[in-house]
C-alpha cells in the first residue's frame, strides 16, 4: 500500500510540476510580448486569463436562457432588450440612440448600458424569489433595472410586484416614469420618488445640467449649512430621503439596486442592521478602487456572501480624486444567507 501511495504521490508531483512549468513558460512568452501588440493568432487562453475579468463564470450565461423572451420583437422608437423590455430612444444618450429600431441579444459581455455581471445579479435575485417581487433601485436614472426585474419576475409568472425608485434629476424622472408606463407598468401604482437619498434625510442641492439626457453621473451636493446653498444657476434644492426609512419601506426586498455615484459606502454603512435584516440581494455600482475594498470590508464582516465583482478601472491621474481617476464603474453583487 505504502508503495503504491508513492506511486501515486510521484505521478501527481510530475504532473505538478509540469504544469508548473507550462504555466511559468507561458507567463514567460507573455511577458516577453507585452511589449509589442499581440496579432490575433498569437493570443492563448492565459492571455485571456491574465487580461480579462468578466466577474462570472461562462457557466453563470446560461441564466440569460432562463428568461429570454422569445416573443420579443424590434419596434421603431424603442430599444428591445431579451427580455422585451422596451426602451425609448428619446430617453437615451446620443450614442445609444443609434439602437432605435432594435432588438439585442444577451448582453454577453455587455449591451449599451450594463456589463453582463450587472444581469446576472439581477436574474438571481429574481430566480430566488418566491411568490412576489420587490425591489428598490436607488440613483434610478431611467428605471431599467426596476422594470427589468419586474420584467423577469412576470416571466415567472410572479403577479406581486412592487417596486420603489429614487432619482433626483428631474428629467431622468421623467424617463423613469415613461420606462415604467411602456413596459405594462402604472407607475402611481409603485413608489416612484423625485429626489435623492442619503444617511439622513433633508435637503441637498442637485446640480442642474443643460441637457439631463447626456449627464448620467451627477451626485447631490451637500452644503455647508453657514455658507448656504450654491449658486442657483448651477444647481436646484432636491429632496434627501433617508436610507434607512426607505429600507423600513417593506419587511423584505429581493433586491436592492444601489448606483449612487461615490455615495454607496456611506449607505450601506449607515444602513447595514436593516439591509441584514431585510434585504435578500445587494447589487451595488462602485466608483472608485476604495470604494470597491471598503464596500467588500463592510459586507464580508457582515456576513453577506460575495457572489460576484468586478473592480472598478482607473487612469491613476496625480492631483484628482480616486473618484475622478475611475473610468469604468465596478460591480458587486451580494447575497443575504440568513434568507
């Protein structure tokens, strides 16, 4: 037996070994091309595995077969996502409205608004659910995670949805309500509020864009009570709801969207007993490499279980914020195991 056992044990080592080597030896031609642009035959699997990070597993697509909506069809005006959620153009940004017309497939990497991590997060968190849908979606925009959820929770046949977004920009607010009236849903019949939300409620000042339908980064600014509001030509009184009132909303959501534009740490902080207690699924946009580290420290002690994330990408830029630096958002996607 003993023999055997070492048998064994020298096969699994040389095997090892040579995989080792493989590895080092690959790592070793790649580092002896970086200096050059790769031609298209010359990539291998560990370029792909050392250069991209998708946040989910090929395994983790076959959820966009879950829910496909075969009867989905293009439509003039609209953008048409898999799952028929129908998108206005005029809603838009200038370089997604070249979609009008048209009907996307998975959005395996991505489609104009969201990376596939971000989808997937959603389609799990309406598979989990059970017999209704709630969600809140909070720095909303136009709403498409809100009524992309409730899209796919009616696939299920789930007929108790309710949904609760937040926006401050009072055209994206606009949008928000279109999105929900085209797609089948009133939206009197959700809670949809104009205004934005932070670790109190009060008021802040929204800055005011010449046109809201290519600024889709803004943030509330909170003034200095003994300096007063900003300049009126610059910005407008908006509404803060607080993050814990709002959470206090329903005993239980099956998701919480959160894409607040640097503000998600302080939320979550303010608010974590209650996303513990009541929150099933946390997705959760990061802009910035701290925030991506203080977001995975909070909720890693919580308790909560990381399903997938992608880090946030930057430009290191002497003489600006980290927040400035990020030129692509990251993605975290978390889920409650005490449901």
């Amino acid at each position: 037996m003993r023999r055997a056992a070492c048998r064994v044990l020298h096969r699994s080592s040389v095997h090892q070994i040579r995989a080792a080597h493989g590895r080092f030896t690959s790592l070793q031609r790649y580092r002896n091309r970086r200096r050059r642009a790769l031609k298209p035959e010359e990539l291998t699997k560990d370029h792909v595995s050392l250069q991209l990070y998708p946040g989910y597993s090929s395994a983790d697509t076959q959820i966009f077969s879950d829910f496909a909506n075969p009867d989905a069809t293009p439509e003039p005006g609209f953008v048409v996502d898999f799952l028929g959620c129908r998108i206005r153009t005029t809603s838009l940004w200038t370089a997604a409205r070249g979609l009008d017309g048209q009907r996307l497939g998975f959005p395996i990497p991505a489609d104009f608004h969201a990376e596939a991590i971000e989808w997937i997060g959603l389609l799990k968190a309406v598979g989990s659910a059970a017999g209704q849908y709630v969600a809140l979606e909070l720095g909303a925009g136009f709403g498409p995670w809100s009524v992309a959820g409730a899209s796919a929770a009616r696939r299920r046949g789930i007929q108790d949805i309710r949904l609760c977004a937040v926006e401050a920009d009072p055209q994206h607010f606009r949008f928000l309500r279109q999105h929900f009236a085209d797609n089948g849903f009133d939206p009197d019949g959700h809670a949809l509020f104009e205004g934005a939300v932070g670790v109190s409620a009060g008021i802040a000042w929204w800055p005011i864009a010449e046109n809201s339908a290519e600024a889709w980064g803004s943030r509330p600014i909170v003034a200095d009570p003994n300096e007063g509001a900003p300049s009126a030509e610059r910005t407008m009184a908006v509404t803060v709801l607080s993050m814990v009132d709002l959470l206090r909303r329903e005993p239980a959501w099956d998701l919480v969207h959160i894409d607040v534009q640097g503000d998600e740490t302080a939320l979550c902080q303010c608010s974590i007993e209650e996303l513990n207690a009541r929150v099933r699924w946390l997705i959760i946009g990061t802009h910035s490499r701290k925030i991506d580290g203080d977001l995975l420290d909070l909720l890693y002690r919580a308790g909560w279980l990381l399903e997938h994330e992608k880090p946030a990408k930057f430009v290191f830029t002497p003489q600006r914020s980290l927040e400035e630096m990020t030129t692509v958002d990251g993605t975290q996607v978390w889920r409650n195991p005490r449901f």
